[in-house]
C-alpha cells in the first residue's frame, strides 16, 4: 500500500537530548576526575534511564520498554564494573554484563526496526488524512461526536490494553468512558511514565460505555499537516479509523491494526 504522507517532515531531535544529555555529562566528567570515575557517573546516569523504561513498561506493559530497561541495567552494570577494573585488570566481572548488554541491545535494536519500541501518533495521523480533501475551513477546535456504535465495555477496556502495550494510543479509563490519544515520537516521555494526565488539549478519540464516539484534534497536531485539511472530516476520519481499529480487535485481528500502521512505511524513529 503507497501512501502520500500529508504530515510536514519530522524534524525534532527530542528524543536525542536524554542521549546527548548523558554523554556530554559523561565527557566533561572524564575529564575532570578521570576515566574511572566517568565511567560510574555515567553507570548512574543510564541505570536513572533504565529505571524510567522500567516505569514506562509498568505503564504500558510495551515489550520495547521493558527489554530497553534490561539492556541499560545491563550496561550500567558494565560501566561501573569496567571502571573497577581500571585498578583491578584480572577481574573479568564486567566481560559477563558486556555479553548481556550485547545481547539486549541486539533484541532492542531487532524491536526497533520491526518499529515496536515507537509510539504511533504520526502513522496514526498519516491514516486519518489519506481519504480527507483539502479544503479551506481549517481548525475549529471543537471536539466533534462520531456517531455510535455496538461496543461492549469489555471490548473498550480489552482494546484499551491492546493500544497501550503497542503504543497505538496511550490510553485513560474514566468510570464512563475510554479516552485514547495518539501520541508522535518525541512527545512520549511524559506520557510513557503517566505525568501527562490531563488530555483536553491533546488529539483523542473517546469511546463512552453507551456507544457514543467522540473526536477532538489538537491544533499542535492539526498544524503538522502540510495542507489544510478539513477538520470535520478529519474528525470524522479518526473517529472511522478506531472504530474499524476496535473491529479488527474485537474479531482477533490486532495484527492487522499494526500491518495498517507498519504500511505507512515511516522510519522507526519518527
């Protein structure tokens, strides 16, 4: 399937900074206090990392966050028994972490190119514009209803996990309804670990318990767009894509939902 992408060029670096963060700390550390010690800062520094990828994994139960967090514990440990044997050189000890931190890295790096440790807001986007017409309304920045459907709860709440655990849309249960939001690369780590709780000015499509499916695009989303597309039918578009997304579910078709998404043929970093 060829899509022609509507959203701009991603371009954002964010998700570089922890990385280039991390290792400008770990330069300016050697060279001050000398190898050894650069090396334990930075053992801290990654294990500090490994900790949010556990949180995020707790969050959204993602396969990519949790073998991301063993790989960085596994490096960590790496570092901080690499710089003992900066004193000791028969200690072997960190030989045994490199292994394991190759070998994580190795599944990561399998994950990542099969794009299971990316969020899917910007595919998510892509297939919400592919039947809309550029048109001149623009944003209106209304939430809109979608019709309704026969959903039970159980299908919602069941959808709901699924989304999550494969970043489709982070997810909130409210006690009448199922928000989801489609979260882009870049935006998710506040996300990821729950400090983003308040989603009224983000893109979510809500399904409540009675069947009533409702729409909002932010404008930050809205303005990634190259043209200017309709909102109503861009509403009406994500409110279809979710509700065939919870279909394919509720028939034992999820993988189908993830061939849609890998389809739009985005690089696993975007």
């Amino acid at each position: 399937m060829y899509l022609r992408h509507k959203l701009k060029t991603d371009r954002s670096v964010t998700g570089l900074i922890p990385a280039l963060a991390i290792l400008a700390i770990f330069a300016i550390t050697v060279v001050i206090f000398g190898w050894d010690i650069g090396f334990r800062v930075l053992g801290i520094l990654i294990f500090a990392y490994a900790v949010y990828s556990f949180v995020a994994y707790t969050n959204t139960r993602s396969t990519g966050y949790l073998i991301a967090s063993l790989y960085q514990v596994s490096m960590a440990l790496f570092c901080w028994t690499f710089a003992s044997s900066i004193y000791d050189p028969s200690s072997r000890l960190h030989l045994i972490f490199l292994i394991s931190f190759t070998f994580f890295g190795l599944w990561l790096a399998y994950l990542t190119i099969n794009k299971r440790t990316k969020w899917r807001g910007r595919e998510i986007m892509e297939l919400v514009a592919t039947p809309v017409d550029e048109i001149q309304d623009g944003f209106t920045g209304r939430p809109l209803p979608a019709g309704k459907e026969d959903f039970s709860d159980k299908d919602i709440l069941a959808f709901a996990e699924f989304a999550t655990r494969n970043m489709i849309a982070a997810t909130y249960v409210e006690k009448d309804k199922v928000i989801f939001v489609p979260v882009m690369m870049g935006r998710e780590f506040g996300t990821a670990v729950g400090l983003h709780q308040d989603y009224s000015q983000a893109t979510w499509v809500a399904f409540d318990f009675d069947g009533n499916v409702a729409v909002n695009i932010s404008r930050e989303d809205y303005l990634t767009y190259k043209e200017n597309l309709s909102f109503d039918q861009l509403c009406d578009s994500m409110g279809k894509l979710f509700v065939e997304f919870l279909e394919l579910f509720r028939r034992g078709e999820g993988v189908r939902i993830i061939d849609r998404m890998d389809a739009v043929g985005l690089n696993p970093f975007s």
